[in-house]
C-alpha cells in the first residue's frame, strides 16, 4: 500500500487509510474504559427500553471520546430524536432535509429507510431529494420541506413560512422542529465530517441538489414587521414567571450571580426556552462547551469566530469580537479570521484551530493530516470538544437565528464585512 507523507506546519504526517487515526476511533468507545460519570451517560442511551439497546452506532457514539460532551450532547439527541411531541412523519422528513443539504450519505440512507418504514412515501423522498416543486403534497409535509430548504438553503426561515409554522405545530413544535434539523447538522459536522465516517459507508453518493440564486442579504436597518421590539426577533423573551417548576430551574441554572447572564438570557440561546425540555438539554450543552471545555477562553473565541466567519454570520461575529479581545485574542489574529488572510507564522494551536474550522464548517471534510495534528496537539478529548464547539455555534445560528430571525441591537455597528 502507497501512504503519502506531506509536511504539516513543519510536522512530518503520514496520509492514508492505515495512517488515519480515526480508523481506530471509529471502533467506539467501550463501556468498560468509561469512569462511573460516563458510564452512566452511556447507559442512559444504551439500554433496554431504548432504540440503541445493543450499542452505539458510530455517528452519536464518536462523541464519547470527550465523555463530558457526550454528557450533554448525547441527552439532547434522545429529547430531539425521540422526545418532542413532533409526530414520527415529521421528524424522519426534518431529519432527512438536514442529510440532503448535507449530502451525508450516512444519514440520507439511514433516515430514508426510516421514513419509510414509517410510512412515507417515495414520491415524498424523491421531491426532497431533488428539489423539486412540492405541488400536491400534504400541508404539513410541505412546510417542514419548505422549512428545512429555507432554513439550510436560505440561511433564513421566512416570515410566511414561520407563521405557517407556528399555526401548524405553535411555538414549542416550531422550536423542537428547528431544533431537531439543527441538530442534525451539528451531527453530521460534529461526528460524520470530524470522524470521516462518510467514507467507508455502503450508501451510494447523492446528487447535487439544482443550484439555487443566493439569497439577498438584507439591510441591517430594515427591521421586519414580525420583529418583537424586545427580544428583537419573532417571538418575545421567555419570562421566568412564565415557566413551570422545570422550566424555572432551567432558567436558574444559567441566568445566577455566577454564570455570565446574571442579567438574564440573551435572545439567541433566549428562543430555545420556547421549548422548555429542549432548553432543559441544549442550554446545559451550551454552557459546557462555551465555557467548560479544557481549550481556554482565549482558543475557544477563536474556533466561535472562525465557524462565524465560515458561515457569514454577522450577529455571532459582532457578538464575539470583543469578547475574544478581552480574552487575549491578538487583534492581528482577528484580521487574519475576519478577512480570510493566510495563518503562516502564527504559532501552532491558532494556526490549526483556523484551518480546522476552515476544513470541518467550510469544506465539511477534515483532512487526515489536519486531525493528526490536532489529535498530537489537543489530544482526543480536546478535539472532539473543538469540533463539537464549531458544530454547536452552527446548531446556534439555525435554530435560534435563523429560525427566529433575530435582529442585531439597535445601534450597533457590524463588525464582519459581508457583501
């Protein structure tokens, strides 16, 4: 067998199935190399009564190399996937729309089988597969395809099509719905893209989707008339008072005198108490891995800026910029994030958590060489955690930006040049 070696930030690495480290990771983790904590994570989702009884399958299983992630990640999963009130149907079509933008092999195969086990039809697996017109359709069914063609294609859900949503499913469905499809793609970057389990499927590669016009960027000033005045975005903020005794010792746990939001919660992770059981698991998770992860505050605002700059989010960047200064961020580093510059000479860690992003949220595919480095340089935990912080700040951005197309403050000045 050939193995190339290619030189990598002055590092030597050899490039080839047997020299890919993931080959070996994505045998899983074994319950018994598990401490007591992570054991009983483990068992939470591998048990009798649950759909995985005989074991994790590789896209969620990955995440138990960092098994204080998979602590949080792997909860949410089960509440998105198994858990919401959402009808069966329309969790196996939102799951399927995330795979078809995607293109994930591994997830179009595995959810179409389930759909239509589930009892949907083929006609219905064709149109989203090839973007065509949905004319015929059921109602339900076309909105959640218009939802999810919006929300991956667009990078917005509309307006018109938010209000469907709302009368059709009300303001927990909508938010469980958008969740569930961001949550996918969280997966799908997070395990499928980082762990290269595309590669080695038996499922056959999927079509270019019919190449649509780029949506219009809309003016900063122009305010939509569905706009809340408050929270800045279609729907109002979630009130204490408003919660049950679950609901409120959510909220206490992230809005106290010892996390960043003694004040309250900002409109972005703000929507997700929409639907109190999903906040119940997301919000943690979110905490975990903004602010408890073993990279650093000051590497950790960088991956947020560099997934926010893959995607052209203004709200995140304009949100993290200063944050990532006053956690030591060089500004030189930021210029270099902000307008795509080259990161040679920079030191190790910042030049490969740029091109690791660069590689997981812009190609959506990691390199071999790229997660040696990262593995030698972070180690297994660190990087499942890296790659879970990038995919995470995208699951942000859709169900809660996008979805509920939340507004920057008034006044405020972008600081991401976008067309």
């Amino acid at each position: 067998m050939l193995v190339a070696v290619v030189l990598v930030a002055g590092k030597v690495w050899a490039q080839g199935t047997a020299a890919d480290p993931r080959v070996r990771l994505r045998e899983g983790v074994k319950r018994e190399d598990l401490d007591a904590e992570a054991q009983k994570t483990y068992d939470f989702v591998v048990n009798s009564t649950s759909p995985h009884r005989t074991g994790l399958p590789a896209p969620i299983g990955m995440w138990m190399w960092s098994p204080r992630m998979a602590d949080h990640i792997l909860p949410t999963y089960m509440y998105l996937r198994f858990g919401t009130q959402l009808d069966i149907r329309t969790k196996e079509l939102a799951i399927l729309m995330a795979a078809r933008y995607d293109g994930s092999r591994v997830q179009w195969g595995t959810h179409g089988e389930n759909a239509r086990d589930v009892g949907v039809e083929q006609r219905v697996i064709d149109i989203m597969a090839n973007g065509s017109p949905l004319d015929g359709l059921a109602d339900k069914d076309a909105l959640v395809i218009r939802f999810g063609r919006e929300l991956f294609g667009d990078k917005r859900v509309g307006s018109e099509t938010f209000a469907r949503a709302i009368t059709l499913f009300g303001r927990k469905g909508v938010t469980d719905l958008a969740g569930l499809m961001a949550f996918y793609e969280f997966l799908y970057l997070s395990s499928n893209v980082t762990f290269d389990l595309e590669s080695s499927t038996k499922w056959p590669a999927l079509a270019p989707l019919p190449v649509a016009s780029p949506p219009r960027r809309r003016a900063l000033s122009s305010v939509p008339a569905d706009i809340n005045p408050e929270s800045r975005a279609r729907l109002p903020r979630v009130r204490r008072e408003d919660l049950d005794a679950d609901g409120r010792k959510t909220y206490d746990a992230i809005v106290n005198p010892k996390t960043p939001y003694r004040d309250g919660l900002p409109s972005p992770i703000g929507m997700w108490m929409h639907s109190p059981e999903m906040a119940q698991h997301v919000l943690p998770a979110y905490m975990y891995l903004r602010f408890g992860n073993q990279l650093g505050t000051r590497l950790t605002e960088l991956a947020i800026l560099v997934t926010a700059r893959e995607l052209d989010i203004q709200y995140q960047w304009t949100s993290h910029e200063p944050v990532a200064l006053k956690a030591g961020l060089e500004p030189a580093i930021i210029d270099i994030v902000k307008n795509r510059k080259s990161p040679a000479g920079l030191g190790e860690k910042d030049a490969l958590v740029i091109r690791f992003g660069h590689e997981l949220v812009g190609d959506r595919r990691v390199s071999a060489g790229t997660f040696t480095q990262a593995l030698d340089v972070f180690g297994t935990r660190n990087v499942t955690d890296l790659a879970g912080l990038m995919a995470f700040y995208e699951f942000l951005y859709l169900s809660s930006n996008a979805t509920f197309d939340i507004q920057m403050p008034p006044g405020q000045k972008p600081l991401l040049p976008l067309p």
